[in-house]
C-alpha cells in the first residue's frame, strides 16, 4: 500500500477540495480568455494549457483508481478526452470540460445530500448515549454500541428513551409516534415496553435493556430504510446492468470512430458525449428520495421493487380485525331493562373487575370513562363459554346461554337488542339479578378512523377493486362493510382461505396488495405481489410485510400508494430525460452544433435536472 | 466472522460503491461486502485472523475516500 499512499492522500485531498479545485479553475479560464481578448495570445493559451491540466489531473487519478479496480468509468472516458484535446492544441475544450465536470460533481454532491435528508432526519434522531445505572445507584453517560442487554438506564423527564426494554422503575409518558404511529403520549409504568427513540413526555423512568443501537426497533427501522434505498426497482437494475456494458462500449465506439475517421476532435467529442452520467443516477435518485419521504411519513418500503409493485396494484384485499378495525374491543351499546344503566353497569363492572377476559376488559374500561364507582363484587365462578354466576346463582353476567340454562326468561324486547347488537358486529353481555334481565352490553370492535376516506383515495389512484376477507361471520362483515367503498365481501374464511384467494387471484392476472396486521395472516402477506403490514413498527410486521405502516391507519395507506406512483413516475421521466440528452447530443455532434465544451455543459446539466425532479418526491 | 461497519464521508457516484466494493472484496478472509451507497456505509464480514477493520478501513482510504469511523461487531 506504501507505493499509493501520496495519490491516496491527493485522491482524498481533491475529494474534500473539489470546490476549490474548481473555483480555482474557473478563475484561470475567465483570466485565460481575458488575456487573449487583451491580445496576449500566447500567455492566455499557456493558462488555459495549465488550467486543463490541473483539472485533468484529479479526474485521471479517480480514473486510475477505477482501473486498478477494473471499471471502467465515466472518469476515464472524461480523462482521455481531456489528454486529447490538449494534445491536439485544444486547452480550451480540456479546461471547460473539467470545470463543468468538478463543479458539476460539487453541485451534485449538494443536491445529493438533499435527496437523503428524509433519511437523514430519522438517523440524527436515533439515540447516542444512556445513562447507564451502575451499582452504587450513580449513572455513567454510555455510548449506545456498548450497552448490553440487562443494562439499567435512567430516563430523565424530556430526555429520549434510548433502549428498547422494560420499565423496572418509576413512572412517565411517552411519545411513541416514531416506533408505533401513535401521536399522543402513552402512560408507562412498571412492567411496561418502551422503544428506543420515543420521547419521555414527563415523569422519570428506569429501564431494563433488552436491545439497543442497531438492534432496537428503530434501528431496525432505520437499517430497513437504508437497505431500501439502496434495493433498485427492477428497471434501474436494468440500466444498471446496462450502464456497466455502455461505458466500455462508448470508448470502443470513439476509438473506432476515431480510427476511421481520422479525426481526433469528433472521437474525443463522442467520448464526452457519451457519458452516462444522467443515465446512472435518474433512477437511483428516484429511489432515494421517494423511499426517504415515505418513510418520514411513516411508511417503511423495502426497496425499490416493492415501490414499483406497489404502484402497478389493481387489487386490494383487506383483513378485518386489526386491519378495518382497531383490533381493541369498546363497549358499543348499553341498555337497561328498567332500572338505571350507569347503576347495572358499575354492578356489572364490578364482577368483571377480576376477568381477564376481552370482553370483561371493554366493560370495566367503559365503567371508568363513565366515571363510575365500582361496588363490592360477590364471588363468582366462571362457566366456560357462558359467563360468571354468584355462589347462590342470583346474579348472571354472560351471554343467553347462560340465562337460559339458570331458567331466566329473555322477554321479546331483551331479545330484539341482542339481534340488533349481533347484527352489527358484536358480542353481546347480558346481565341478571334475580331471574330478570336488567342489562345489555355489546361490545365490539371498532372501526379505524378515516377508513372510507383512505380507501377512496385508493379507488381514486387506481385501484379497481377492494375485498375484505375475514374470518367472522357474513353478517356482521356484511355490517361493517357497508358504507365503505368494498366491492365483495369473502366472510367465514380460515387463513389458508386467505391464501388461496390471493393466488387465485394473481392467477387471474390480478396485481394484489394484501393488507393484514401481520400476525395471524403471514402467509397472505407473503404470497401478494405487495404485502402492507398494519401492526405498527414491530419486529412481526417488519419481517413479513413488503411496506410497513408505522401509522396503522388509512391516510397512510393512501400515502404509500400516492408515493409508489410518484416515485415510478419520476424514475420513467428521469430515464427519458436521460436517454433524450444522450440522443439529442449525437444528433447535435451529427449536425455540427455541439461541441466538446457544450457537450459536457449538457451533461451535468441533465444530471442536476434529474436529481432536481427527484427532489420534488420530499414535497408529496 | 466478525462484521465491520464502515462510516464513510458521502459517496457522490454510484461507479464509487463498485469500486469500494470490488476492492474491499479482494482482500484475504474478507466475506460479503455491502456498500450502502445513499448511507455511505461498508458492511462486511471479515475472519478475524486475516485481516481486521482497520486494514478494510486504510483500503478504502486509498480508493480516496474518507473513512469517518469504524466499528465492529462479534
């Protein structure tokens, strides 16, 4: 290595003074051209020699570097133009088109950056350092690389949650919005799981580690995002592929042209024109910048491919529970048989208190928003798939079955609100004291909010058709999918159902995006052409799921899909734009109207242009 | 095998990631190299005993780009 080490340390020099390599090359043509308006000819052209061999001599050294490598890249093609043209006494040609080429490469760097600052926004958000508890009580700031699993941290009010892990101490809330979508802050306490880069709200926690750095959730986030963006769309493989082959290809086409013809200019010029600057970058840069939007807004592609098939869907199939729906029981109906509700309601509460079952957890949640004040429960003892009945079997909380079988009559009007309530979805607690109905609690599960708004603006960008596909019952599916812009309804359906009716479907030639919580329908997940995970930033979702939508709701759905068909956009136009530049420079070079100088002025134009069209991704 | 990742100061051209890639590749006991190019990282797994981190890291400094810090993992 001894032998590279001064190109290395020029290499490196011009790479972090490429702006004053340039400016100073500017400098010596503008007073090159000077000189010889001035009339002093032969000292302005001995500038300009100087000037295009200091701006040759950078690029040369990239393009040895390459070589040594075996690529053959655009920097070569530039180097043997530029020797040329200074040997056939044309430093005019060799100083300008270096110039443009170093300031071009500045320019594009800048705008780069740009590109990546959707990025780079979640990186600078990922934690650095905790507060490591030690085993006198004191805490001892720690790089996050080196805190192990086990590790305590403490969390101090308005600091970052640096850890994934458990809270073994104190209390706080939390703003998740980064790791689960959601907004408001959530209350933590011993027991709980908190996210390495959610926000402590207030309070003060200690936490047990279970991940950090790389590992944690969020730096699973945001290793998934930088592998995405690097993972191309199929079509900029492609020209990949093709860019690799086309390079080498231009250099035989100017030396054959050059043989030929015998003339040096026009071979020289073809090598300029030919770079394929413009052509490497368009679609990348697309990539780039559409994956590093979405995923500021919350949406997680895994590469350039999913964007691309994401953008070509015309299906969309739907699971219901925790995908339409919240996935939480709510209480949705009351109603009392005589009597008042708020009272039979805390009475009811108050048995459930203990119950760890879904529908108890709904009823003594409801019983708290309400205000109530839970009474003394009796003992009760549970029956399977019934309910709870006290010692001396007086007091009944569960379903019919339950009052039928301990002889309690279910009068007619009792009986309409249990249709009614199970028509619409849900599950339905009866309550009874002394042989009489006093109480009816249907609990069900809810919809997610803007559902129908989201899933217009599919149909709007698109989407022919939309099917839910669930487990339920037809009823209550039926139920829930009115008022909504589905087209069918598959109800009764068990997961290998699923799966089978997302392959028959694509073997109709039906693009599909099957949209799930993750858990319970992988396999749907996996066989859609996109599988869009619902559950929020967690560990199922992120391994099974093409797209992650770290905001579990409909908006972002629809945003994913608006910013899949902007990003496919923008690398078509950019792939235009850059082929077109190609071929109106050949033709321009045919008809005698481009040069050298305007060739590469072209060029780096077309590359800030089309990184310029890609810009505008982080405004959708 | 150990991995190492390579922060490296921003790569403008995407003909640079094949470079660092075809480089880091070449050299003894490296496995899998991994150019991040919109990240600008290198991510490789390397046998311990033929060659370290700092070595890939001296190798990429001499394709001329600057290596902003390095880490490994078992």
């Amino acid at each position: 290595m001894s032998i590279n080490r001064p190109i290395t340390k020029l290499n490196i020099w011009y790479s972090q003074n490429s702006g004053k390599t340039s400016a100073a090359l500017a400098g010596l043509i503008v007073l090159s051209l000077l000189l010889q308006l001035a009339r002093l000819g032969s000292t302005g052209v001995a500038i300009m020699t100087f000037a295009g061999l200091l701006g040759t001599f950078p690029i040369a050294l990239r393009a040895w570097s390459a070589l040594r490598m075996k690529t053959i890249s655009i920097e070569l093609l530039v180097t043997i133009a530029c020797i040329g043209a200074l040997a056939i006494g044309e430093p005019e040609e060799a100083a300008i088109v270096t110039f443009l080429f170093l300031f071009g490469n500045v320019l594009e760097a800048r705008t780069l950056a740009k590109t990546r600052s959707a990025v780079k926004g979640l990186t600078d958000m990922a934690p650095q350092q905790a507060d490591v508890v030690q085993a006198d009580g004191s805490t001892w700031p720690t790089d996050i690389d080196d805190i192990d699993a086990g590790d305590r941290v403490l969390v101090r009010p308005g600091g970052q949650i640096p850890v994934d892990g458990r809270v073994v101490a104190g209390t706080g809330s939390a703003i998740e919005a980064m790791i689960t979508g959601e907004a408001t802050p959530v209350e933590k306490g011993v027991g709980d799981i908190v996210y390495a880069g959610a926000a402590l709200d207030s309070g003060a926690l200690t936490i047990e580690t279970s991940a950090a750095g790389d590992d944690s959730t969020f730096g699973q986030i945001v290793e998934l995002v930088e592998n995405a963006q690097d993972a191309q769309a199929p079509v900029a493989q492609f020209i990949d592929r093709f860019a690799a082959y086309y390079t080498p290809a231009v250099l035989v086409i100017a030396l054959v042209v050059g043989l030929v013809s015998r003339n040096v200019e026009l071979a020289i010029t073809m090598l300029v024109l030919g770079c394929p600057g413009a052509l490497v970058i368009g679609a990348p840069v697309a990539n780039v910048a559409g994956i590093g939007r979405a995923a500021s807004r919350g949406v997680l592609f895994k590469g350039g491919k999913t964007v691309a098939a994401l953008a070509g869907v015309d299906t969309v199939m739907l699971d219901k529970t925790g995908t339409l729906t919240t996935g939480h029981m709510t209480v949705n109906v009351v109603r009392a048989f005589g009597g008042d509700a708020d009272m039979a309601l805390a009475k009811l509460a108050a048995i459930e208190a203990d119950s760890s079952h879904p529908l108890a957890h709904a009823i003594v949640a409801e019983s708290k928003h309400r205000g109530l004040t839970l009474a003394q429960a009796p003992e009760m003892a549970t029956i399977k798939g019934r309910g709870l009945v006290s010692a001396d079997g007086r007091i009944l909380a569960g379903n019919v079955a339950l009052l039928q079988e301990h002889s309690v009559a279910v009068p007619g009007r009792v009986q309409a609100a249990i249709d009614a309530a199970q028509h619409d979805g849900n599950s339905v607690v009866l309550y009874a004291q002394a042989g009489v109905v006093q109480l009816l609690v249907a609990v069900g599960d809810q919809l997610r909010p803007d559902v129908a708004a989201g899933l217009t603006t599919l149909k709007n960008r698109g989407v022919k058709r939309i099917v839910m596909l669930t487990g339920d019952n037809r009823s209550a599916a039926e139920q829930m999918a009115a008022g909504l812009p589905i087209d069918e309804v598959r109800a009764e359906l068990l997961p290998q159902d699923k799966l089978r009716i997302v392959q028959a479907a694509r073997q109709h030639g039906r693009r599909i995006a099957f949209v799930g919580d993750g858990i319970n329908d992988a396999p749907a997940l996996a066989t859609a052409d996109v599988g869009i995970g619902m559950g929020g930033g967690t560990a199922v979702a992120l391994d099974t799921a093409d797209v992650v939508l770290v905001k579990p709701d409909f908006a972002t759905l629809a945003i994913a899909l608006q910013l899949a068909k902007g990003t496919t956009g923008v690398t078509t136009q950019n792939i235009v734009i850059a082929v077109g530049t190609v071929v109106l420079l050949l033709l321009g070079l045919l008809v005698g109207i481009v040069h050298m100088g305007s060739g590469m002025f072209v060029h780096e134009a077309s590359i800030l242009v089309v990184i310029a069209n890609a810009l505008r991704l982080l405004h959708k | 095998m150990k991995q190492a990742i390579l922060k490296l100061d921003g790569l403008t051209c995407p003909s640079c990631m094949q470079k660092i890639e075809h480089a880091v590749a070449g050299v003894a006991g490296v496995q899998d190299v991994k150019v991040l190019f919109n990240a600008a990282k290198m991510k490789a797994h390397f046998d311990a005993e033929q060659t370290d981190a700092d070595h890939l890291a001296n190798v990429i400094q001499g394709l001329g780009y600057t290596v902003e810090s390095v880490n490994v993992k078992d």
